[in-house]
C-alpha cells in the first residue's frame, strides 16, 4: 500500500495571524498567499493536517465549543476558497492549567507526537516525505520527535531559542511550500 506524504501545518502564525488566544471567528485573518500555497502542496499530493496547541483550553481562557467554532469556520474559509484540508488536531491540555478537566501533561502536546501520530495512522503517512511548518519552537522539537523535515517561520511575537535548529528559517508559508514543492519534485 502507498504512502502518502503530508505537511503538518501549526494554525496561529503560519495561516492565520497569531491574535493570541483566538475564541472569537471574527478574528480570524489568513495570512497572505496562504490559500494558494496550500493548493500547490495539495495539487503536488500532499496530504495537508492543521496541528495545533490550544493551553486556551486548559488555562479557561475559552473553552473547547468556542475553539470548535473557530476552527469550522476557518475550514469553511478554506473550503469556500476550493480548498480541503485533510484533518486538524488540537491539544487542549496544558499542565499548568486552572480547569480541571483539561491539567495534565500528555502526549498530544506539542512537541510531543500525539497529534502526528494520528495522522500517520488514519492517512497511512511516510514521515521521511512529510514536513512541519510552525513558528515556536515546540513545532521545530515536535518535527525532531518526528522524524520530519521542519520549516520555521519568523516571528516577532516569541523569542526563539537558538540552540533549536530548523531544517529550513523562512519567512512566510508561500517560501516554505516553494521549497517543499521543489524537495518533492526530486523525490
């Protein structure tokens, strides 16, 4: 049975801008180029998984109906625009947390592996083809954890530590999938 490869694409600073903890649909904005270099990874075969913490859960900044919400009509957005993406995860948890339900140290956490694992089991991945596209570090150690290639986006809204080394520094999705795009073709 064929594999697929697939890029796992971290949600706030990589498609929509990083608001902080977004629970309101109407704060959501997609990022420039975003569509359409989603559509070239997906017009190239790749399977496309939004992974995405969400301690905003766990620390009652909102709770998991208003992320729902947030995250349906992003992908209706997307969807409206031609697009479909593939499944988005979420972790709630966080273990410093204040509701109850949702303070525990998991395995879905980035950058732990949880929420790539499910993705590799329900869509039959090859990590080896597949790529991470975040802009924290977490996403960096998450595609380490891995074993996928990492692209890192700047940004100004969170110190990155150095001593955690991306695959790839780029300034926006549109430069990551121009190289993804260009790895895969020599595949």
């Amino acid at each position: 049975m064929k594999k697929n490869k697939c890029v796992f694409l971290d949600r706030d600073g990589v498609l929509i801008k990083d608001v902080g903890y977004l629970k309101d649909p109407a704060d959501i904005i997609v990022l420039p180029d975003v569509a359409s270099s989603l559509k070239r990874l997906k017009n190239a075969g790749f399977v496309l998984i939004i992974i995405t913490n969400q301690a905003g859960i766990a620390k009652g900044f909102f709770t998991e109906e208003d992320l729902k919400n947030v995250n349906n009509i992003l992908l209706n957005i997307f969807k409206s625009d031609g697009l479909i993406i593939d499944d988005l995860y979420y972790c709630p948890h966080h273990k410093d947390g204040t509701v109850e339900h949702y303070t525990i140290a998991c395995d879905c956490r980035k950058p732990n592996t949880g929420m790539v694992l499910k993705g590799v089991g329900k869509f039959n991945i090859d990590l080896k083809k597949s790529f991470m596209v975040g802009d924290k570090d977490s996403d960096m150690l998450l595609a380490k954890n891995s074993g996928i290639r990492s692209f890192y986006i700047k940004n100004e809204m969170y110190e990155h530590d150095n001593s955690v080394i991306p695959d790839f520094t780029v300034f926006n999705l549109k430069e990551a999938a121009e190289i993804i795009l260009s790895i895969n073709s020599a595949l």
